[in-house]
C-alpha cells in the first residue's frame, strides 16, 4: 500500500476530522464486539454524504487498497475487523432518515440510522420496525443488513431479510445496485436476499427501504420458571407444536437468570433452572385465549410457577433482564464468548445436555441466553483471559458448540454472522463444490476483492489443512451426539 499516495487522495476528498490516520484515535477502531480478535486500521475514513463515500471507494479502487465497511461495531464475529494495510470505512455519519411513509408502511433511511431510531420515528404513526437485536439502542440499520440481525421478535417478525424490501448498494467499482423497492416483490433474480447478510463482501448499503408494522393493540408476557432445562425445552416444542407462534419466545439458564437479576432486579426467580420469556400479541380476546392456553403448556411441561405481567411496566421488566443478559454477564467474568448458532427446536433440550457435558470437559463456566422459539442459542462462555490458556479452551469450547448445532442439522450461525469468528466452522458446514460457488459469487460483484477481504468464506486451502472436517448436516443418532 502507497500509504502517501493514499493519505494525499483521501485527504482531498475528506475533512481533517473525517481522516483519521494514526495515534490513540485509531483505537476504538481496532475491533467489533468480538473484542478477542484486534487489529488497528491502516486508516479510518468517515464520509459525511454518499458522494464522499463513492470518492472514498474510487480512491481505494485506484490504488488497489483493500477497504472494510463498518456500522456502530456491535457486531460479535468479528466482521467489521479492520486490516492494517487498509481502509476502515465508518457509516455512522450516513444517519439521516429520509422518509417515513406511513401509507405503503415504509421508511427510507440511510445505513448509519440506528435500530431503535426507526422504531421511534414511526410511532407517531402507530408503526415500528419488527427485528429488534439486544444492541438495538446502538447497532444500525446498516450492520443489521450486513449480518441479517433478528433479535427477540424474530420468531413471529422474521429476520432483517423478512423486513428490508429495498437496498441502495455501492460496488467496489463504483457501480449503484437499487434492489427491491417499496413493492412487494421485483422481477429478476433476488439479489435483495443475496445482499442480506453478506458481510459487507459484496458491496456497501447506501440505503435501506424497511417495512414498518402496526403496532399491535395488546401484547401480554407470561414468565414460566422451570426445575430442569430439560422441561423448558419441551414447553417451546409444546408451544409451537399447538400452532401457537408467539412474537417472542425467550429461554434463560439458572446462571443467566442469576447474573441478569443481580444486574437490573427484573423480578426473576433465582430458584429456576430455566426461565421462559413468551410474548403473545394481536387483539384482546385472542391474546387473552392465547395466554391460557400458553399457560396450560408451560405446566403441562413442568413449569414450577408462571406468571402473567400485570401491566405495561412488569412486561418491561421482564424484557429489561433478557436484553441485558449481556452486560450482565460481564459482571461476573472478567471475559466471556459469545456464541451463535442454530438448531432445530426439538433437538433443544438434548444440544443443552451435551452444551453442559463440554462446559465439564472443558472446565469453563456457560450460560444460556437464547431465542428458544427459533432455536437460535447465545451459549455464553465465560473465562479470564488474564489465566493462561483459558482463551484458547474457551475458543475450542465455542468450536465444538458450532460442530455440534451442525450435527444436528442446524447451522454455524443464526444473526451473528460468521466474520473470522468462524471460517474454520465453516469447513465443517460446507464442502469445497459450496464454497468455491460462494467464492465464485464474490468474484462477480467484487472481481478485485478489495470489499471486507478474508471474512466469511474460507479458502479451500484453509479447509483442506484442517483436514476436510466436512461433515452433511442431518439428524445426527444419539450415539453420536454424546460424543460431544
């Protein structure tokens, strides 16, 4: 890289403030949420308008210089991870909402507009936007497209595919894609769905169409405590085998639900093995039917207690634990491991079996946090990185995890996406005929790879010193499973 050369281009096309380029203002940049994983960036650049943007992007192409998009930075695999001899392109400034059209149920916004900030400009309108990550007060709109975020209403509302009806991309050759629209549908291939979730290694969203919902006239959360995980598992299975599909099905363990209420007193019972969260929504007489027939479930079960939020502010309550299960897990380790991956839901209660037989081979505390309803698990590993080689037995922990959620016919990830956190997983999920179409798709759109180079896809070459760990997801016999 002709660091010169490059500094006196981008110094031309942005303001002083807007090119940073070395010295401690480099150091918020050198991660995402995964902070294991750092590295500080060549150069961040931060355009204040599309047109500093597209000049930044011209520049990167003209010198061949590699160039990683990057949103709020919550992201937990590692995918906004800068590179040393590259350019760190921050959206944050890109925050403008541009419309809110509460006739077609739409917003338009730029990809630096925070979650959240979309919720509350259509609420004037009695509208909100659906997927809802645990980082919605932080996380953008931008990044959530890069990783497909879903959050905790995901199993009823979908994913940020399921939401996002229209994108404005840039290329690395400066090329504008517009897909989608405020329409149900486009004619063509759907590139729309190709880009959600693409790690920011096909082009960069300039602009994002959402679809706002109504916001429903009653919503109501019944809390089940539980004496085994086991019997939390089965009420989920129980609940959607009745065709019940709540907006909302949550699960703790007894050491997130510990660390959760110690940190915000949510009101969650510290005698549980495991709590379920469940929220119902739609018109009062059927919520109110759907509550007792939830109820009945979660007892017929196993379920110790329920209970049904009295008011706005209990279900608050309630919802304020899960969402900061996070942080409060860090309150109690000095470190912890995030994990993402996915399983079919009527493997749940036998996955925590076996997550809790690794948590004794490896000799690492775990707790679980998780969208139960769509069994997309946060198995959080908590370690001190400070202790000699309890990083390297929490990485392998999360690994096994991973290889396990692929045994049993699931996936390595749910909403985090895969960033450099798991390539080696990827291995595991794919075969070389799959990823070198996927290496294949990456040459179309981004033919010099200069976009978010290294992330997402391994190289063949990486798989075949693992040691071809490919392995056909499916349905795993018990045997087999207790291996892990």
């Amino acid at each position: 890289m002709d660091r010169v050369r490059l500094l006196e281009k981008l110094g031309a096309v942005l303001a002083p403030a807007s090119l940073i380029t070395a010295g401690p203002a480099l150091k918020p940049y050198e991660t995402d949420g995964l902070t294991a994983i750092r590295e500080i960036p060549g150069v961040v650049a931060l355009p204040e308008n599309l047109t500093q943007l597209a000049q930044v992007v011209a520049v990167c192409r003209e010198l061949s210089v590699p160039l990683v998009p990057r949103g709020a930075g919550t992201g937990l695999s590692g995918g906004a991870r800068p590179l040393r001899d590259g350019v760190l392109i921050g959206l944050a400034k890109l925050n403008r909402i541009l419309r809110v059209d509460p006739d077609n149920r739409v917003a338009v916004v730029e990809p630096g507009v925070r979650n959240l900030a979309i919720s509350e400009a259509a609420a004037p309108y009695g509208l909100y936007y659906a997927p809802d990550p645990s980082s919605q007060i932080a996380c953008s709109i931008g990044g959530n497209v890069a990783e497909n975020s879903g959050g905790v209403h995901c199993l009823k509302y979908g994913l940020t595919v399921h939401n996002v009806v229209g994108l404005k991309v840039l290329t690395s050759a400066g090329e504008e894609l517009c897909l989608g629209g405020a329409t149900l549908d486009a004619p063509g291939f759907d590139l729309l769905a190709l880009l959600n979730g693409s790690e920011g290694m096909l082009g960069i969203v300039t602009q994002v169409t959402v679809r706002l919902l109504p916001e429903p006239p009653c919503k109501q959360v019944l809390l089940a405590a539980f004496p085994r995980v086991e019997s939390a598992a089965d009420a989920v299975a129980a609940v959607i085998t009745a065709g019940i599909i709540p907006a909302g099905l949550e699960m703790m363990d007894r050491l997130a639900v510990s660390a959760a209420e110690q940190y915000v007193h949510a009101g969650y019972p510290l005698d549980a093995a495991a709590i379920l969260l469940c929220e119902l929504d739609g018109g009062d007489a059927e919520v109110a039917a759907r509550c007792v027939q939830v109820e009945q479930l979660m007892r017929r079960a196993g379920a110790s207690d329920v209970r049904i939020a009295k008011d706005a502010a209990e279900r608050e309550r309630m919802w304020l634990g899960r969402k900061a299960a996070f942080p409060a897990i860090g309150r109690i380790a000095p470190d912890y491991y995030c994990m993402d991956g996915t399983i079919p839901r009527a493997r749940l209660a036998e996955v925590l079996s076996a997550i809790d037989r690794l948590s004794a081979e490896f000799e690492l505390r775990v707790a679980n946090v998780f969208h139960a309803g769509d069994g997309n698990l946060h198995p959080l590993i908590l370690y001190d990185a400070n202790i000699a080689d309890e990083r390297r037995r929490a990485e392998a922990f999360g690994g096994r995890i991973l290889e396990l959620c692929v045994g049993v016919g699931g996936s390595i990830t749910g909403e985090h996406g895969v960033g450099v956190e798991k390539l080696d997983q990827m291995c595991v999920q794919f075969g070389a005929d799959e990823l070198d179409q996927m290496h294949r798709l990456k040459a179309a759109f981004d033919p010099e790879c200069l976009l978010n180079p290294g992330k997402a896809v391994p190289t063949l070459a990486r798989c075949a010193e693992l040691g071809g760990m490919h392995v056909h997801a499916g349905n795993l016999p018990h045997p087999e499973l207790e291996r892990f």
